[in-house]
C-alpha cells in the first residue's frame, strides 16, 4: 500500500513541477501586459501598437464566411474538449484590420453589427501556418497581421502570482508525503533490526 502511495505522490510531484513551470512561463511571457485595456480603432491599428498588448479595438465588421474553427479533440473517442473561432474583422474600405480570436460561433447578427471587442492583441504568427496563409490569400491587411484573443481576462501582477500556489501546494503537499512515509518506514526498519538483535542475543 505505501508502494502505491508513493508512487502517486510521485506523479503528483511531476505534475506539480510542470505545472508550476507551465505557469511560471506564461506569467513571465504576460508580466509586462498592461491591466487596462488601450483604446484603439479598427481602421489605425497599425499605427504604433505593438503586439502583447491588452486592448480594445472598435470598428470594422466580421467576415463570418471565412471563419476557421480550431478544435481539441481526444484521441480515441474524438470528443471535442474545446473550440475557438478565427474571424477576419473587415473595414469599410473592404481592408482586413485583425483576426478575432473567440470560443463563441460567430451568428448572421455578427455581420451586421459593428465589432467593439477587448483581448490580447498577438501577432499573426501565433496562428497556424495554414490558417495565415488562407487568410494572407483571401485578404488584404492594412500592413502587420494581428489576432484579438478576446478569451483574454486581464490580471494583475498579484493576480498573476496567485496561480503558482495551487501547484505549489501540490508540491509541498506531495513531498510531505512521500517524507512521512520514508520517515515511518525507516522507523520500522530500526525495530526489526532492533527486535532481530533481541532474538539473537
């Protein structure tokens, strides 16, 4: 029984430590993202705005006919575990400003309604190389390809710190464990040699 414990605390502890390296590294990539959102306008987002930058962007309209889907499925069943939607936001000069990212499926309403959305503003390069290249086809961009995540929740930096407790606590937690459990083993060993020597003598 202590072998399975072991065992699963030690899985625990891998998981703890990717966990918290996962964690640390995306707090390190978003330290410098600011927390309030920088009003922007769809028709002048190429003017000074650099990616990884938290802003709002209103103007222009969904293309919702040359939207892409990105699915995660499972392996054996194929059950869809999530989905985003890529949608090219349109000017009225029929120029391509940025690609929205979502989780909702874009509507009919969608086309008719003006954009005004709040995300992570990231550069084109974190799509995949197809879907750049469908889009590069298709459209026109008014100079450097952007992506609105709009899945995005903005943070602090204290906000940002507080995700590295859980796997923190997963680590101490199963270290705590695994030395409990070596502590009383060695007990156990010591009053079997202890007892062994008792007979012998």
């Amino acid at each position: 029984m202590k072998n399975i414990i072991l065992k699963i605390t030690g899985y625990g502890l891998v998981l703890g430590l990717l966990l918290f390296g996962v964690r640390a590294w995306d707090i390190k990539e978003k330290w410098d993202v600011n927390s309030s959102p920088i009003e922007l306008k769809s028709s002048s987002l190429n003017s000074g705005v650099e990616p990884n930058s938290y802003v709002r962007i209103q103007g222009g309209r969904l293309d919702i006919t040359n939207a892409y889907e990105e699915s995660l499925t499972t392996k054996k069943a194929k059950a869809k575990l999530s989905s985003f939607f890529y949608i090219p936001v349109v000017n009225s000069d029929g120029v391509a400003s940025y690609i929205l990212k979502r989780s909702l499926e874009p509507t009919i309403s969608d086309m008719v309604n003006e954009v005004d959305m709040t995300g992570l503003l990231e550069d084109g390069a974190s799509l995949s190389s197809d879907m750049l290249s469908e889009f590069n086809k298709k459209y026109k961009f008014g100079g450097k390809v952007f992506v609105l995540d709009s899945t995005y929740k903005a943070k602090t930096h204290v906000e940002r710190a507080k995700g590295l407790l859980f796997p923190l606590y997963v680590i101490i937690g199963a270290l705590a464990i695994r030395l409990l459990l070596n502590r009383n083993r060695k007990i156990v060993e010591s009053e079997k040699i202890s007892t062994s020597e008792e007979e012998k003598a």
